[in-house]
C-alpha cells in the first residue's frame, strides 16, 4: 500500500525532573530532508538518531524536536557567589558611598554571575526517551498510511475517469472516420476534376492509418492498469509512478494531436485534466 510523505507524530514522557515531548512532521521531498533540534545534552546522540529516522522514515522534508520542560523546584542554575562578592568588593572602591543593595543590583548583571553546571546524560532516561521517540515515529507512519489510503482513492477515482474518457472517445472514432471521408471527398468534388476510386481509397487507407490511434489506446490501457497494479503493490513508490504518468501524458498527447475531431479533442482535454490531478497528488507519495 502507498504511503503518503505529508505527516505528523507525537509522543510524551514524564520523568522525575522533566516532561520530555518528542515531534516530527514531514512534507513531500524528492529526497531526505532531515532537520533535528534537540537540546544539547543529547547532542551525542544525534548521528546515531538520524540514522534510525532516515531508516524509519525514508523520503521526505522531516522536521524531528526533542523539547525539555523542567518541573523540579531545584535548578541546575546557581549564582556564582565568590564572582560576585569579588564584583561587589571593586564597586565598593569605585563607589565607596553607595548602598550595598544598589552595588548587588549592579553585581549581579555583570558576567559570570550565573553559573549552569553542565548535566550528564542519564542513561536510563534515554532509554526510556528512545521508547516514545520509536512512539513518535510509529505515529507518524500511521498517519502516512492513513494519507496513503486517501490518495489510493482519489487515484482509482481519477485513473477510472480517465478510463472512461478514452472509451467515450474510441466510441466516437467511426464518426471521426466518416466525417474525414466525407470533408475528402467534398474537397475532391469542389476541385472537379476525375480520380481513380481504387486510388483514392488506398490514399484515404494510408491516410486513416496516420490518424489511428488504436496503439495509443492499447499502451495508454496498459499504463492506466500498470499504475494501479503499482499503488497495491509492496514497493510502491512515488518516483516509479511519476514515470508511469510521464508515459500516460505522451499517450492521451498523442491521441489529442491525432483525433483531428472537435468532441474526441474535448474529451483529450478533460483526460490531460485528470492526469495533471495524478501528477499533483504523486508528489506526496513516498
């Protein structure tokens, strides 16, 4: 079953000290596009978690977040009490008059007042931020293949319009014939001048077979089959049928340029209408 590219997965996990919110969203790519964010504690980790998402994911423009909301009353933030003493001590040298309260004001804005003491990657709570980023991802590919089974519909729609276009027009082929024969044989009248009937006939054979398009009705058939036979398959995927509908255009082009018939050009029309649809909705099939 196809997949869409377009997506969108989300898991959570509460820890002691910290609620851990894992999200990717992907839209269509002609390749892997993968953006990662994620707080620079885990940054080691992050070689080893593209490659798991592009394995998972395969094609697209991903974006994968791995946000941190601290809810422990302590903070990994402290004041760096002997800088600022020893800010506070040269103030009082140049200022030796002002408030104490007003020097600590001015202490605490200068640098390195604040220190944050760097955390050390707990290796149980990557464990468990492994489990919903898996979570994350299996979302994400429920919600391509629930998008999958959207497009299969609106393909079956659209290759049977198709379908059905094509047969409307090889219904109106023997109009098409005997409107050529009698505009022919019109134009060999107004000119009055004798011809030879054995010949004229051979020549409205020749030309009638320029005009068939019987071969493009055959291998436009085996395309439209082809493709549906391709979106049920195992390894459907969108490169392969933006070829097949390359070769679908070339055939309904090619009955449009040879029907040479007002009504079967309007129905052209209207199947170039149905594959430029296809063609659209291919770009978002992984």
């Amino acid at each position: 079953m196809i997949q869409s590219m377009t997506g969108f997965g989300k898991a959570s996990l509460q820890l002691p000290t910290k609620k851990i919110t894992v999200e990717v969203k992907s839209l269509n790519s002609k390749g892997l596009d993968l953006n990662v964010r994620m707080p620079s504690l885990y940054r080691e980790m992050e070689l080893g978690l593209r490659t798991f998402i592009s394995t998972k994911l395969e094609r697209g423009k991903i974006d994968f977040a791995i946000y941190i909301e601290s809810t422990a009353e302590q903070t990994s933030t402290k004041v760096n009490v002997p800088v600022v003493r020893n800010y506070i001590a040269q103030l009082q040298e140049v200022y030796p008059h002002a408030d104490e309260t007003e020097l600590m004001k001015m202490a605490i804005r200068m640098p390195d007042t604040l220190k944050t003491e760097r955390e050390e990657i707990d290796e149980n709570d990557w464990e468990q931020i492994q489990v919903i980023i898996e979570d994350a991802l299996q979302n994400i590919l429920n919600f391509r293949r629930d998008e999958g089974e959207s497009l299969e519909k609106e393909f079956n729609l659209r290759i049977g319009n198709i379908r059905q276009y094509m047969n409307d027009a090889l219904a109106l082929d023997p109009e098409r014939v005997q409107a050529i024969k009698d505009r022919l044989q019109t134009a060999i009248s107004e000119l009055k001048v004798n011809v030879d009937e054995n010949r004229f006939e051979q020549e409205l054979i020749y030309y009638l077979e320029k005009l068939d398009i019987t071969e493009e009705k055959v291998r436009l058939t085996n395309h439209l089959d082809y493709f549906l036979e391709t979106i049920k398959g195992t390894e459907a995927n969108g490169r392969k049928l933006g070829f097949i509908t390359q070769e679908m255009g070339r055939e309904i082009n090619t009955m449009g340029s040879k029907s040479n018939h007002a009504q079967m050009q309007k129905l052209v029309v209207m199947m170039k209408d149905e594959l430029e649809k296809i063609k659209e909705q291919v770009l978002n099939v992984l």
